[in-house]
C-alpha cells in the first residue's frame, strides 16, 4: 500500500464523471496487485452507478460494494450493512463513488465519523461542461454544499472536463483556466486534469491524466 490515507472519496456534481473517474482509479490499483475495494454510494442516480459495472470489476478482483437496491426498479436502495467494512485494513485499498451534490452526499453523513477516524482523502471532480457548475463560482458553490451534506472536507480537486464522444483536445484546454480558477476559489490543489484515451493531445499530454471511457450513457 503506499503512502497517504487508504480510503478515497470521489465526489462531485451530476454527470462530472465521478463514477467513471472511480472506476478507472480502482482498476489501475488493481494492477498493481492491491487489495481494492470500490463502494457505491450513488443511492440516487440509476444511470451511472459503479453498481452497473459489477463484471468488470469482478474479473479484476475488485470487491464491490453496491446500494442494496442496485440494479433493480426499486426507487428507495440503501446503504449496506457491509458498507462499514471498508473500515477494516482487509478492504485494501478502497474508493467511495459518492452521490451527486448534497443529496447524495448525504450518505456520506453517516460515514464521516469513521471517516475521520480512519483518515481519507476526498477529490471533487469537477467539469465546466455540465449545467451548473460552468463557472469556477459555481463549481466552489456546490462543492460548499457537499461538504455540508457530507460533514466532510475535500482534500483536492480533479478537472474531469469533457464532451463525451465529442470531446477533442481544445476542449480540453479551454477548461484548463476554469479548473485553475476554481482551484484558487477552494484553496485546493489541482491534482488532475484528465483527457478520455481516444483524444490525440499531442504536444499536450504531460498536462493530463488519460482515463479510459468506462460509463456509457443509457442510449449509447
């Protein structure tokens, strides 16, 4: 295991591409033969959910732990009983994909005790292309009300601005300023700016962190 907190929260607004970002962070841990755990705890969104991706994490030997309602058309899932068990040094190496804003991050309530005990570190993912959180203004706002919602702190953020399948490299060095705005807003590091694997960066790649393009939208 290496250094710094064992737990990691990944939290953020709807469709930043938190769940995406969770998946892909569990997967590369894996590789390096870790023990990992990824706990879902988007008990609100029945789209993007790491839930949904079971299979994929299992033929890596990722543990998951899902909503107990995940994945059927039940409108009320709650958190597992076997969610506190990431407290134990036999979860590995773990990643929590928090709800969207302070509606799902209200799950988080009841970890944070645990949470602060354990030591964790907690990125906000942000993406200037969502609705909501196109300004820095905006994406300090709503990170304010997760903290609240969470009773817990973020420890740095993640520039996850993309486009989908639309995304090209301007794109993504248009929101370069967005994210080092927003950074100076929280008082937060800026640990990534990420760039979907299919996007030629060209002379631009030491600036991003290549993530694969795991979730797909429903329609897709």
């Amino acid at each position: 295991m290496g250094p710094g907190p064992r737990i990691t929260v990944i939290c953020g607004h709807y469709g930043c591409g938190k769940t995406n970002l969770a998946l892909n962070l569990a997967l590369e841990a894996a590789q390096t033969g870790e023990t990992v755990t990824l706990a879902d705890l988007d008990v609100v969104n029945p789209y993007f959910r790491s839930s949904e991706y079971g299979p994929l994490l299992e033929s890596h030997g990722i543990r998951l732990i899902a909503p107990v309602f995940a994945g059927t058309t039940l409108d009320t899932p709650t958190l597992s009983a076997a969610l506190y068990s990431i407290f134990e040094d036999s979860a590995g190496r773990v990643w929590i994909d928090a709800g969207g804003d302070d509606v799902g991050a209200t799950a988080l309530g009841g970890l944070s005790a645990g949470l602060k005990a354990a030591g964790y570190e907690m990125l906000y993912v942000i993406n200037r292309y969502r609705v909501l959180s196109q300004t820095p203004e905006e994406a300090a706002s709503l990170l304010r009300e997760i903290e609240s919602a969470s009773r817990l702190k973020a420890t740095a953020l993640v520039n996850n601005s993309n486009l989908g399948v639309e995304t090209r490299r301007e794109a993504l060095l248009e929101a370069l300023p967005f994210a080092q705005e927003t950074a100076r807003l929280t008082g937060l590091p800026l640990l990534w700016s990420t760039a979907p694997d299919f996007v030629d960066l060209g002379a631009d790649a030491d600036r991003f962190k290549t993530v694969r393009r795991l979730v797909r939208f429903p329609w897709e």
